[in-house]
C-alpha cells in the first residue's frame, strides 16, 4: 500500500508567524476531500499546527513531509535548528523557552510539544543540540 | 411558498453573461460557468447571498413572497425583525413601523425582537445546564448554520440546539392568534419580512426542527416602498412595540452574544470571510476560554443582509439610537415557551465537498485530481468556468468538466500545433 500513499511536502519559513498554519490548512482541506473520519483530521490538523508553530518559533523554520495512506496519516517534521538538550522538560506542560515578544502573540504556552504528542497516535522526537530536531507523528485513519 | 426549490438563490439565466464573478465569491465554491452561464450546484449552496451581492448584471436573486401573499391567510400577521426598524430616517421609536405594518392590511405584528429576548434567557440557561463542548456556537444565522454542516462538520456538536427567533416568533404569534381568534391554524398567516436569502430558505428546509410555523417571506426591500408609505399616513402613535434593548440588539452583530451577559468569554465575527477563518480555527482549537460564539454570514450581523434597504453600517448607527431610551428586556420566558424554543430534530452532516465513493475510490480519484492540476497552469482565472484550477480538477474527475475547457491550456496546444505546422512549410 506504501506505493499508493499520498505524499505531501511543505517548507515552513523561520519566524513568520501569519504563514505557520498554512500546512496544517492545507492538509486539513486534502483530508477532507478524501472524506477521512472527522475525528482524525481535527487530530492531524491540531498536532500538525502545533509542529509548524514549534519550526517557525524554535527552529527558524523546516520541512514538513506527509504521507497519507490506507490506515493512517504519518507526518514527519525536520529542521537543522539548535536542538533540544533536555527532551523530557521539553515534552513537560507548560515548559517553554519561548521569548518573550512570541508569548506577547499568544504563542508559547509550552504546550507544543505536549499537545503534538496528546492528538497523535504515534510520537516519536528525536534532537542533537546543534544538529537539529526531528519529529514524528501517526494518526491512524481506521 | 411560491416555489419548491429549497434555495432562496436563483439565477436570471437572461441576465447571466457568463462571467466569473459569481464563481470566484461563492464561499463553497457552489457555482460553474457552463455554456456560457452560471449555475448553481444545489447541495453545496448555503444561501448566503454573496453571489446576489457580487454579480454587476443583477442576474442572482433571491426568491421570496411578493406582499400579495397575505390574500392567502385569514388572520395574517407580520413577523418584522428588528434590523427592519433600522431602515428608516428620523425613526425614534418602532411603534410607528409596526403601525404601518397594520394599515398595509397585516392583522397584528409579533415582533421577532420578542422572541429573540426569549431565546436569549434560554441560551444563558443552557450554558449553565448543558455539558455540550465548548464554543456553544449560535444557530441563529442560517447560512452559517449550513455552512458548517457542508464544510465544518467536526463543528456541528457545537451548534446551540435552539430554534430561531424568527421560528419561536412564529409559534408564539400563532398559539395567541388560535385563541384569540379561534381560527384554525392553518387559516393564520405567519409572514416574515425576511433581510435575506438564507433566511427564506431556512422556513423552507428547516434545520434542527422539523416544520416551520413561518408561512411566508416577504423581502424587506419588497415591502419597503409600500410600508414607508403607509407609515407616513400613521396619526396618533400607540405604543406597538413591547421589545426591549437586548430584542433590538440582535439585529446586528455582537448583539447576541452581548445579551448572554453572564460570561464576557464570547466572540462575535460577521461576513462570510471572517466566518470561515473563525471556523475554521475552532476546528483546530486554537481558541480556548470561550463559552460562545456568535457568527453572522453578513457583513454587521442581519442589517448587513442582502434584502435589506440601508447602508449596514447606517442602520447599526439608526439601531443605537432606537435602543437609547429602552429597558433592558421586556420578555421573559415562560415554561411554555422555554419548551417550544429546543430543537426537535438533528442536523445532517452533507458531505458534499468529498470526493465520493468507498475510501479506495477516494484516494484513486485525489490522485487523478493531483495529476490534472500539475497539468494546469495555476491561474486560477475562472475562464474554464470552475474558481480555481484544483476545483476544475476536481470537476474532471467527477466526470463534470473536461480538462480541455481550461482556455489556457487549449492556448498551449494551439500553439504547439501553429508551431508544428510552421516547421512543416
């Protein structure tokens, strides 16, 4: 079935608060015409927009890849930013390490992370400090 | 009703020149040019009006009752909202309107700004009572109301499951004018002047109940011409009106989420635009601590409507100045009407806007889709008929389009051929 999967790339620009939100939306409307359960594309649309929030504020931006396919909906999110030495306190609620002049937007409650992981089925974060952060996410669609 | 169609939103096929306006402002992407006009795709249409508003050739219409309607009824009454009051110069107070609503032949007026305080005092006691999901967004807009069940579907369990005002008017007017009367109740006329299109459908094809006691629409520019006449003929002013300023109040945007009072966690959006960003947000939860959102399909809430007289933004100013001397609210509800104002049925879910099929079909169809909009330019030009070039993708491969209608691609071809042709000389 991996053959058939639907793929999907996205750049997300570093910084730019008014264009985050823009993948999660496309997607959203993609699952849609699909006619995917409800459910799981409020799921993909929330922990996806979490993700692109976390690249545009933490990481100066990165790429999104999206694979859709028979059971399930698999995102995977890179970026070469600073990387996250401490992963646990980063996955804590509530933790945040996000200027000020972010949280002033609304942003940066320290609930990313947590929230990306509470609406996916599978998660799974990797990160080198210096290297980058990689994040993956699985909704399952069955 | 006059006409069996479920839409309040035609087309003048004679006025249609075929541009592309109209295609490129439908908010659910609702209308094609085919053969040179528009037409509209019935299960996607929300009436929302938009489409009446762009088009420069006058060739949208609403369809509502022409004022004859009240030959039609014995004992007939009028239904005005309370945007209506708002459409007239040098008003101080709504007496006088609902005086003239008399002398043009209406039997008795049962202002919608009555029922409209009445749904307000039900909606603050299901905020206290209900554990329904948060937002707890108003169904008072219909167009919004279809919208989210074409397009939002993940938001229709946060629909507030109470009848309109404009519904709640009807059934209030029409067990008083039983008694008072004892006419049957077929015999009564319920007419509502109606400030737009998706109003006069929601009486046709109710949602959340499942008949209407709304008998007829009267366009509020239809009866406009004959009212302000007649209102120029009122002597001595009775005191008509017994709304207060919370009734008055929902007749622009912010107007009801203000009259909850009890939670300042509201937010009120008018125009479709805004609408749907709002939705389309509290889909994805961006929004938290909010009790209530109140969302209107026109610009400045129900003034703002496409059948409306006065410049919106006019009328809010006019509407400021009626409320200025009245008292808060002057209707309360009684445990009779507190049982009429729930909802007695559910909501679809019209899944219109997927691809069809089993899940297989669905993805062998998007992929055919992506394929057909590598192919095409991008322009999104509307020349093909379809908004956009992923909705003419989409077209094809619903079998209601073909990809050669796209002008530009066509172009290429030509070209191509002119260009072989040439080397062959």
């Amino acid at each position: 079935m991996a053959d058939d999967a639907i793929r999907l790339h996205y750049t997300v620009p570093g910084d730019d608060f008014t264009r985050a939100g823009e993948a999660s939306a496309d997607l959203k409307s993609r699952l849609k015409k699909l006619g995917l359960p409800p459910t799981a594309i409020r799921k993909v649309s929330i922990a996806l927009y979490e993700g692109e929030i976390n690249l545009a504020i933490h990481a100066h931006g990165g790429d999104i890849d999206v694979e859709i396919t028979d059971d399930e909906v698999r995102m995977t999110l890179s970026d070469d930013g600073p990387g996250i030495p401490d992963i646990s306190l980063a996955m804590s609620e509530g933790w945040s390490t996000a200027p000020d002049e972010v949280r002033s937007l609304g942003f940066g409650a320290g609930m990313g992370l947590p929230n990306m992981k509470k609406y996916s089925d599978e998660f799974d974060i990797q990160s080198a400090v210096g290297v980058g952060t990689t994040v993956k996410m699985a909704v399952r669609t069955t | 009703m006059q006409e069996t169609s479920v839409h309040s939103v035609t087309l003048n096929r004679e006025l249609c020149k075929g541009c592309i306006n109209c295609i490129k402002r439908c908010p659910t992407e609702a209308i094609r040019v085919r053969d040179g006009k528009a037409a509209i795709i019935s299960e996607r249409c929300v009436d929302c009006g938009e489409c009446i508003r762009i088009c420069p050739h006058h060739a949208k219409r609403a369809v509502s009752d022409p004022l004859d309607v009240l030959k039609q009824y014995k004992y007939k009454i009028a239904l005005p909202p309370p945007s209506l009051y708002a459409q007239f110069n040098n008003l101080d107070e709504p007496d006088v309107v609902l005086a003239g609503l008399l002398r043009l032949g209406f039997d008795n007026v049962f202002e919608v700004s009555r029922a409209a305080e009445l749904v307000s005092e039900a909606t603050r006691r299901f905020l206290q009572t209900s554990d329904m999901p948060r937002p707890i967004i108003s169904s008072a807009c219909p167009a919004v109301t279809r919208l989210i069940c074409v397009r939002f579907p993940q938001l229709m369990d946060h629909i507030l499951p109470l009848i309109a005002p404009i519904e709640l008017a009807a059934r209030l007017a029409k067990d008083e004018a039983v008694k008072k009367t004892g006419l049957p109740r077929e015999q009564i006329g319920c007419i509502f002047l109606t400030p737009c299109p998706a109003k006069v459908s929601a009486i046709r094809s109710p949602m959340g109940s499942k008949h209407s006691d709304v008998d007829a629409a009267v366009a509020v520019k239809d009866v406009y011409p004959p009212l302000l006449s007649a209102m120029k003929q009122v002597g001595q002013v009775e005191y008509l009106s017994l709304s207060g300023r919370i009734g008055l109040g929902w007749g622009e945007s912010g107007g009801e989420a203000a009259a909850l009072m009890t939670t300042e966690r509201y937010l009120a959006a008018d125009g479709i635009e805004n609408v749907i960003r709002v939705l389309s947000d509290l889909e994805d939860e961006k929004y938290h601590d909010l009790d209530f959102v109140e969302l209107n399909a026109c610009s400045g809430g129900c003034v703002g409507g496409v059948l409306q007289v006065e410049n919106p933004y006019i009328a809010k100013a006019k509407m400021k100045h009626l409320r200025r001397t009245m008292p808060v609210s002057r209707n309360h509800l009684t445990d009779d009407a507190a049982e009429q104002v729930a909802w007695d049925d559910e909501l679809n879910y019209n899944p219109v806007l997927e691809l069809g099929g089993t899940r297989a079909e669905r993805f062998e169809r998007y992929a055919k889709m992506e394929q057909i909009t590598a192919m095409l330019p991008g322009l999104d030009c509307g020349s093909c008929g379809a908004p956009t070039c992923a909705a003419l993708a989409e077209d094809v491969v619903r079998g209601q389009a073909d990809v050669n209608d796209c002008t530009v691609l066509m172009r290429r071809r030509m070209e191509a051929v002119l260009r072989a042709l040439g080397r062959d000389e």
